[in-house]
C-alpha cells in the first residue's frame, strides 16, 4: 500500500455524499434576524414620529398686557380663549417668514369680547381637556420605553443575561428531532446491554415492580471525552420513546447564592409533570465535586447548595414515578462520595475506549454517510487508530470526504483516509516549511533510526509509514507504527523495547553524524517517562525491587492536573535517579549496536526516505530486506 496522493482528474466532478443540514425553522414574522431587528427600530421610530406629531406646536409665551397691546393694534389675527390659557395667530412675522404663534394667561376680563369685536379679531371659546393632554405628555412616552424594555429582555432572554438568572436552562428536545437510537451507536455493546433495563423499566414500569423491586434511580456513565456518553443517553430516550430533559452541570452555577439550587428544583418539577422521562445531566463534576476541601477564596457556596438540592431531590422523588437521572463524566475520582451511594447513582456504567473491533464498528456506521472508492479498508484505518476515540474516528472520516472533494476524487479513497489520519494524528502537513538540505538529511536519518530499530526489537510493532514532511507546530518528521494485536498489558521486555526504539533516532544521528540535534527532545522525555514508571510505580527495577514509591494525587483545582508526594527519603530518591538512568542509557546503547550492525541497511533507508519524503512499510522493508533479515507483519 502505498501514501503517494493522488491528482486532480480533468473534467470529472466531485460526487461525494454528505448529509444535507436541517432547514433552520423560519424565524418570526417570517423574516430574518436581522430584519427583525430593523422592523422594531422602524416600529420605535414611527411611533415616535406619530406622537411628535401629535404634541401642539411650539408657542411664544407673551404677557398678558403685552398681549391686549396687540389687539389694540390690530396685530391679532385669531385667538382662542380657555380657562387657563389664551393662544392664537399674530400678524407680526417671525424669523422664519411665518406668523407668530403666542400663548398667554389670561386675567379675568368681561369686556375682552367687546375688544375683540372693536378690532375685528375672530375668537373662540375652548372648553379644555387635561386628560389629552397628559396622555400625550406622560403616559405615551413611558409606555414606549416600557415596550421596548420589555423587547429587549425577550432578546437577551438567551444570551444568560442578569434578567434572567433565576429561569431554568433545561432543553427538552422535542419529537420533531431526529430519533436516535441503538442503531446509531456503535463499538459500546457492554453499556447497550446495561441500559437496556432502563428503557423496558420506561416502557413497562408494571414489570419490575410486579416482583417488589424498582429500577435505579441514577445512572452515570463513566468514560473519556469523546466517547458517546451523551449520544448513548439520547439513544436510551429514543428506544423508550420518552422526553428527554438534556442541560449542562456548568449551566447551575451562576454568580448568585441560591440560584442553582433553584434551577434544579425546576427541572425535578418539570420532570415528574412529564413522566415518565430522561433527566441528563452532562458533565456532572461540575456540580458533584467532594465537598469540605481548603477554602480558595472563600470556598463556592453555590456549587455546594446545588449539589446538596440535586442529592435532596433525589432522595424524595418516587421510582415509581417513571422519572430515570442519568448523568456523565469523564471525571468520577472527583465526584462527592454521597452521589455515588446507593439509591443515588447506585448504577455506573463505564463507556471505554473503542478496541479494534469497536473502532470497526463506527468507522463503518459513519461512512454509511458517504461515497467510498473500492480499495478502502477500515479494518487498517482502525489499526491505524488506536487510543482513539468516537468523536475522533468521525474527524477522521469528514476529513477524508473533504480531503476527497478538495483533490477532486469521485470517492473517498484510502489515500484520503491515510491524509485523514495524518493530519488528526500529526497535525496538518506544513509543505511551506522547506527544510534546508542539512536539516533533510539529519531527519531521514532520525527517522529510519527509529524504523530500524522497531523492526530489529523482539517485540517492536510493525512500521506503516515514515515520513520527513513537516506536521503540526513542530513535528519535523515522524515514524508510524502498527499494532497487530489490541493490547492491555505490557511486559517488562516491550517497555524496554519501547525505549530503544525511542532512542534510536538519536542513536542514529550519533553514529552518522557525530553529534546530536534538538530534535530528539520529545523522544528523551517520552523514554525518561517510561523508565520512571517503571520503577516508581511497576516494581521493574533490581535495584529498588517490586516496590512502588510516591504517592499520585488528584489535584482539586488544576483539571486533569495530578500532585506525586514523594513518601521517601533522599537517599531512596538518588537510588530512583540512578535506576531510571540506567534504564534509558543500557536501551540507548542497545539501540546504537543495532544500527551499527546494520549500518547499511541504515544509510539506503535513510537515502530512500531522503529522495522520496514518505515510504510505506511494505517499501521499508523491501528495501531493507537484502540487508536485515525483518520480521513479517
């Protein structure tokens, strides 16, 4: 098998096969966001415009002798007479060329109607009416900035803003979602098998408790990120056909006292009105941490009076009910001893890592979705992966389709699959980052030293693939190994094996070169690391016998963080040193003996691995096979 790619072809479309994304549901008013957005500011503006318009013209305040001045001049030319004020036209010209407007207040005067009929000025008499007045001026404002607040706390209802601390954050998912079910989750028969008593306890509740039992009323699932814990809840609501109550255990926690607590009586209410159905509580260690650690900053209140509602409301709710909690994490070392009690989460079930035939499993249910070209075989692209887990096996499996679609292949080929793996493995090629030919030449020889010398240990996995192309941040080259079996266990001879192969890069560039470069960084801390547990925490060593020395604690505040507490003297500590020294230096020199045994077989790989960048292990050891007598893989 080669990893050579493959070119574009001429005239030929891309025809892979992916799925089709849901239409998005129509939004309100049937326009989009943003145009609901310019139709409030619209609707504001008119409304304001429309009550400008209503208010009465601007008037000049004139006093009132001022005012009988002007009608004895003949320079009124209308006015109206109420009880509080007189206004009306002058004759006199304003700055802006139009009649002047005027309001006065008024004195009682019998003989002002006898004044106006000696001037001629048309008057009327208006009854007034307060409320208009205060309507326009008071009420209507008010009631338009009430409406848009009102508006505005609608908007930020989902963005978790401090108008709406107190409301719950449960999503219920609705019928109209896709059903998932067993069908669509893969490579974790053993936890299938476990949840499948709480889908017939939903479906006959009357089964179980005809014989005087009753189902558990909290179930964790227990696993690494990424291995279908959520995706398995959502298919045990689908197979029993229930509501399913889905919210984050980060989503109680806000910086008020009292309002987590609040939330999770909320959702337990909305659960029983709707039973029977799922309560999922994702990453539930951030609520459930051990409570009474060393305060840090005045310790977290909330988090404690949320989980102590959570384990209160527990505790009172009927499993007859129908209502089923299950929760996940991807850390129960850390969760309070009193979640995991019987009548609590008195049922964990662990989804592990996929083994081979697991990653099989969901290599296939995921290129269901797409268009393959007949030399695909996932069974080598799941050798290729192991420690890997769902959520990366479907990376790998888009990235293909899209490595296809961009070299425009008529399907997804293995070649893309190989690319796939590379990159979530290695990171992206960095083919810009041109190696000057020094810089060539010493990695060819660091990889094949590492190649060389797994194909020379009893217990080395077979190489797939060598490559001298830049990956990621600062991978310079990298050499692939295939496992032939999924295993469990290592023995002392594979770990020391492991160590030489680690150092047969530098072994390598030692023997050719004289001296050492940086790049064997990575390599000596992964071999010290080996050699450390090896000793401190296996019991391989002679030395220090089988013991095991210092102590790893969970830390509380640095997530996945782990303090070692050294339960040894100093002496013992030198006696670790000079061990774990040892280790490493006997596989160092074992490694550089091998390749100068095999000095030839060495420097032709290494030339290859120069001219050609990437070799495959089949070409590895057909160009090595004259030379060295290599194990079959």
């Amino acid at each position: 098998m080669t990893s050579a790619a493959f070119g574009p072809e001429p005239d030929k479309k891309p025809r892979i096969e992916v799925n089709k994304p849901e239409p998005a549901p129509p939004p309100r008013f049937g326009l989009r966001p943003d145009a609901n957005l310019i139709f409030y500011a619209l609707l504001v503006t008119g409304l304001f415009l429309v009550w400008q318009g209503a208010m009465p013209p601007r008037r000049e305040e004139i006093p009132y002798s001022q005012f009988l001045e002007y009608v004895q001049k003949n320079d009124v030319r209308n006015a109206v007479v109420g009880h509080q004020r007189i206004t009306g036209t002058l004759s006199l010209k304003g700055p802006t060329g139009k009649p002047l407007l005027f309001a006065t207040v008024p004195l009682e005067n019998p003989s002002l109607a006898t004044l106006f009929a000696a001037h001629h000025v048309p008057y009327t008499v208006h009854h007034e009416s307060r409320w208009v007045g205060v309507l326009l001026t008071w009420v209507l404002p008010f009631a338009l900035i009430f409406l848009f607040w009102g508006w505005l706390g609608r908007r930020m209802q989902g963005a978790g803003s401090f108008l709406n601390i107190g409301d719950n954050r449960v999503h219920i998912h609705p019928d109209t979602l896709p059903k998932i079910t067993f069908d669509d989750v893969a490579g974790v028969e053993e936890a299938k098998e476990e949840l499948k008593e709480s889908i017939e306890f939903l479906k006959n509740p009357q089964r179980i408790q005809r014989f005087g039992g009753h189902m558990p009323k909290g179930v964790l699932l227990l696993g690494a990120p990424g291995t279908g814990k959520t995706l398995l809840a959502r298919a045990v609501a689908g197979e029993a056909g229930v509501p399913f109550f889905n919210i984050s255990g980060a989503e109680f926690i806000e910086m008020f006292v009292g309002v987590g607590a609040a939330r999770v009586r909320d959702l337990f209410h909305q659960a029983r009105e709707k039973a029977p159905c799922i309560i999922f509580v994702d990453e539930l260690d951030a609520i459930g941490r051990a409570r009474g650690g060393p305060a840090l900053l005045g310790g977290h209140d909330e988090r404690e009076q949320t989980l102590n509602q959570l384990l209160t409301e527990m505790d009172g709710f009927d499993p007859s009910t129908g209502v089923v909690v299950m929760a996940a994490t991807n850390r129960p070392e850390v969760l309070d001893k009193a979640l995991l009690r019987a009548g609590r989460f008195d049922r964990q079930i662990v989804v592990d890592k996929p083994d081979l035939v697991a990653r099989t499993q969901i290599l296939q249910l995921h290129a269901r979705k797409i268009t393959m070209a007949p030399d695909v075989d996932l069974t080598v692209v799941a050798q290729r992966t192991p420690g890997l887990v769902g959520a990366d096996l479907a990376n790998i499996t888009n990235e293909a389709a899209i490595l296809a679609i961009r070299h425009d292949h008529e399907a997804v080929t293995m070649a893309d699959f190989e690319a796939a793996i590379d990159r979530i493995m290695a990171g992206p090629e960095r083919k810009h980052r041109v190696l000057n030919a020094e810089e060539k030449h010493r990695v060819a020889f660091h990889e094949s030293g590492h190649a060389l010398t797994a194909a020379s240990v009893p217990t080395g996995e077979p190489v797939h693939k060598i490559s001298i192309i830049p990956h990621g941040v600062a991978a310079l080259g990298y050499t692939m190994q295939l496992p032939v079996t999924e295993k469990f266990l290592a023995t002392e001879e594979e770990l020391r094996d492991q160590i030489a192969i680690l150092m047969g890069g530098r072994s390598a560039e030692e023997l050719i070169f004289g001296d050492v470069s940086s790049g064997a960084a990575n390599d000596l801390e992964r071999a010290t690391a080996i050699a450390r547990d090896m000793v401190t925490r296996l019991g391989m060593s002679e030395s220090l016998g089988p013991l095991t020395w210092g102590r790893r604690q969970q830390s509380l505040y640095l997530d996945g963080g782990y303090t070692e507490e050294a339960n040894y003297s100093e002496e013992t500590a030198r006696q670790i040193d000079a061990a774990v020294k040892k280790l490493v230096e006997q596989q160092h020199q074992r490694a550089r003996a091998i390749l100068q045994d095999k000095r030839v077989a060495l420097e032709q790989l290494a030339n290859a691995l120069e001219a050609r960048e990437v070799i495959s292990g089949e070409d590895m050891r057909r160009i090595i096979a004259p030379l060295v007598p290599v194990r079959a893989s």
